[in-house]
C-alpha cells in the first residue's frame, strides 16, 4: 500500500474538492475507489461516493470495496505517524455491521492507538451518512522502503 513518500494530490473539484488523494495508486483511485481523505476539526476522515461499480448483486456495497476503502483509511487516519514514510499492510481485520446503498457517501474515522519505530497500529469504522456503523476494522501498518 501507501505512505507518505508516495505523492498526494489535492483535488481540485467535484464533491471532494480540497480533499487529498493519492492518484499514484491506480487500485485505490481507478479501480476501486475514487477514495479521499482530509484532515477536519475531529481529526482525520476519509471519504467516498458509493457508486455503481461498487455494488454487489444483493445491492449493497461490495464486501471488498469496504474493505479496500477499510485498508486505503487506515494509511489515511496513520498519515501523520508515517512521518513522510513509505508504508505496507501487514495485518488487517474488519467486520462487517451493516450494508450501505449506491449513491451513499461513507466515511472512515478513527485513531492511531500505537505508533513505534517501524509499526503503527490503528483502528476505525465506516459509517454512512446517517452515522450507522458499517464496518469495523483494524491493521497494522509497517514502515518500509519504497521498491522501485
């Protein structure tokens, strides 16, 4: 995944206008989001729009994007303990708590519980926009050199 030597880009327009993103990640931005994340006056969240590409057949979001939006938060809530680093996942867990509908915007919120030399620990939830928690999650993010 990313860190902090992987550029972030402020974007320019749209309903995320001002907020970060790290265009250099073509799953996170193309694929499977577009996902951001900013920095507001409870800390830092992350955000995106459900659209169609992320729905599954039962018509709630699909279990991976939640969990590849879950992976993207976790280096977006971390971003700062990265202190500039270039970081992986190492351990992830989540449960999902409820589905979430084409069209909603979720959000990730959360908190770094440990930051040491080479390992930070963090956790959160996605929640929609009525706050419902939608999924749980917690990683471990692993400071490392970024392969050319």
């Amino acid at each position: 995944m990313q860190g902090g030597n992987v550029s972030t880009t402020i974007e320019e327009s749209g309903e995320f206008a001002g907020w970060t993103t790290w265009k250099e990640e073509p799953f996170e931005y193309e694929t499977a989001g577009p996902f951001y994340f900013r920095v507001d006056e409870k800390g830092p969240v992350a955000a995106f729009r459900v659209q169609r590409k992320h729905m599954n057949a039962g018509g709630v979001v699909h279990g991976g994007c939640l969990m590849s939006f879950a992976d993207f938060s976790l280096f977006a809530l971390g971003h700062e303990a990265m202190e500039g680093s270039y970081g992986v996942t190492v351990a992830f867990t989540s449960e999902f708590i409820d589905g979430a509908v084409e069209g909603e915007r979720l959000e990730a919120r959360g908190d770094v519980l440990r930051k040491g030399g080479s390992l930070s620990f963090v956790r959160g939830i996605i929640s929609g926009e009525d706050g419902r928690p939608v999924l749980n999650f917690s990683g471990t993010i692993k400071k490392r050199r970024k392969q050319p």
